[in-house]
C-alpha cells in the first residue's frame, strides 16, 4: 500500500476548506489546494480563497500562486502537484487535498487524458468561439458528447473545446478516455472524502456567500483588477462571480441582476460538481445538515486516518 494522501472534495459552499485546515491543525499537515481559480492573484473574495491568517498558520500549495493573465492547466498541476506531495511526504506529514474542480483531483489521482493536439481543428474551434461565443461551442459539444458537457461549464471554454478536439480527432467521448486509463498511482493511496449537503441547505449556504461576497467588496475587488490593466477577456476571469460583476460595470445589468445571476450560476456549478463526484465509488460520503456535524466528521475522519496510518 503507497503514502497516504487525504482528499477532501465537495461543491462549493460546502465547507472543504474549513475541515480541512481543521485536520490539518491535528495532523500539522500541509494542504494542496485542487482548485483552478484559487491559484491566481487578486481575485480572493469571488473565490473564497482561505484568510491571510488562515494561510498563514496552515501552509497551502496553489494559493496565489500565478498572475492573472499566466496560463495553468489540469497537466500543470498534476505535475506540480506531486512534486509537492511527495515533498510533504519525505517530511513524514500527510498531505491533504481539498478543492472543487474535479477534473483537478481527478488527474491527480489517476492521470489524465494525453493525447496530442490538432492545430487545424482547434484553431476551427477557436474562430467559432470568437464569432459565435462559449454557448455555441458547449451546445455543440452537448449534441456530441453529452456526457463530457455535463462535467463542465460554458465559460470553460478551454475544457470544452478540449473535449471537442479529442470527440473530432478520434470519434471518442474524452469521457471514454478518464474511463479507460484507470491508472491509479500504486505509489500512493488516496483516502478520499465528500461533503453532502441537503440540496436546500446548500443552496442557502450559497446565497449567504454571495450575499457576504458583496458586502466584503466583490465590486470593489473587480473594479480594482480592471484598473491594473487587465483584460476582462482573461480565462481567469471567466468564472463566477467575476464575469457578472463585470457586465454590471459594463452596465450591461443591475447590480442587483448580476448578484442574482452569480447565486444562480453558482447553484449550477455546485450541481455540476456533485455529478462529478458522485460518479467516483471511491470518495466516502459524508451527509450532514449542519457545521456541529463539521466536528463529529473531523473526528471521524481523524479516527479513519489513524487506522490507515
């Protein structure tokens, strides 16, 4: 059996991150975080990036790490991933893994997809998506692989025209790809845990964050990218939170319109990422419907770690 690795996954909202610095603290561990947009500077309140504190006292991998405009991609982060963990591992401390974007914790687990490119398709692809937008592209790739659209968002266009690449260049879903690898790392074993919310509980949860989001200065935060020069255009900025903000300063919507979009747009998301998830047998799920059942599930999960250890 390899080193222990924890893996802490859930939608947003769900308290990952909280449960675990909580572990971490116990163990005197440090976390990698597994999420694509927590990795860039400046945009912290959108993302709910952990406290300067919090970072602080906890040491995390992927935090503020890239400028907005520098590239970073699921092949990246394996790379890099596990070069850190297996730092924290010669230092005889259990990493943790804790984040939302599944394909991320995925890749980590067992590899990714590596296929080569294909110029010509992808630069097809790319003229489609400047003349007729992100929705066209996903409505494309839901007609031929509604498996892979289901995992992903329109404004990850990148991913979708990744899978629309792999889906024109063999005839194959991606999809098919993930399934078929199944090379989990034999050097390591990953104990991975879920956090299940009631679906009306988190979607509360959700709206109080993003209400909590505007009040600590989400606008504030967006004006302040844009005013260092940086593109509204940039994949970074393509995600929650931040592209609303940016319509309404673009007086394209209400401020009140674009809050109510984000709080909708990021129940979609937490959906999607449950559908991700759930389709993995071996994350041990947690059902809780309040933060008391936090406390009861770091105990377990702490217990679970000792008898692995």
């Amino acid at each position: 059996m390899g080193k222990l690795i924890v893996v802490i996954v859930g939608p947003t909202c769900s308290g990952k991150s909280n449960l675990s610095i909580s572990i971490a603290k116990k163990l005197k561990s440090e976390i990698i975080s597994a999420d694509s947009r927590q990795v860039y500077k400046y945009i912290d309140i959108g993302t709910a990036k952990p406290s300067k504190f919090e970072l602080k006292e906890i040491p995390h991998s992927f935090i503020d790490t890239l400028e907005l405009d520098e590239n970073f991609d699921v092949s990246s982060f394996e790379k890099q991933a596990l070069v850190k963990i297996d730092n924290i591992i010669k230092n005889k401390v259990i990493p943790i893994v804790t984040g939302g974007s599944g394909l991320y914790v995925r890749a980590l687990i067992d590899g990714i997809v590596d296929l080569e490119s294909d110029d010509e398709i992808r630069e097809e692809l790319f003229s489609k998506k400047e003349k007729f937008g992100n929705d066209y592209l996903y409505h494309e790739l839901e007609k031929v692989d509604s498996n892979a659209a289901k995992t992903m968002l329109p404004q990850n266009w990148k991913r979708v025209i990744r899978a629309l690449e792999v889906f024109y260049l063999t005839g194959k879903s991606i999809t098919d790809f993930h399934a078929k690898q199944n090379r989990q790392r034999t050097n390591y074993n990953f104990l991975q845990f879920g956090l299940n919310w009631k679906r009306e509980i988190l979607y509360k949860r959700i709206e109080s964050r993003v209400d909590e989001m505007i009040k600590n200065g989400l606008v504030e935060e967006v004006k302040s990218i844009l005013a260092k020069g940086y593109s509204e255009t940039l994949n970074s900025l393509n995600s929650v939170g931040y592209k609303e903000i940016i319509a309404y300063l673009k007086n394209e919507v209400s401020l009140e319109t674009a809050i109510s979009l984000i709080k909708r747009n990021t129940r979609r998301y937490a959906k999607r990422q449950l559908t991700w998830f759930r389709k993995d047998e071996r994350i041990h799920w947690f059902d809780f419907e309040n933060e008391l059942d936090l406390v009861k599930i770091k105990n377990e999960i702490l217990n679970k770690i000792k008898d692995m250890s």
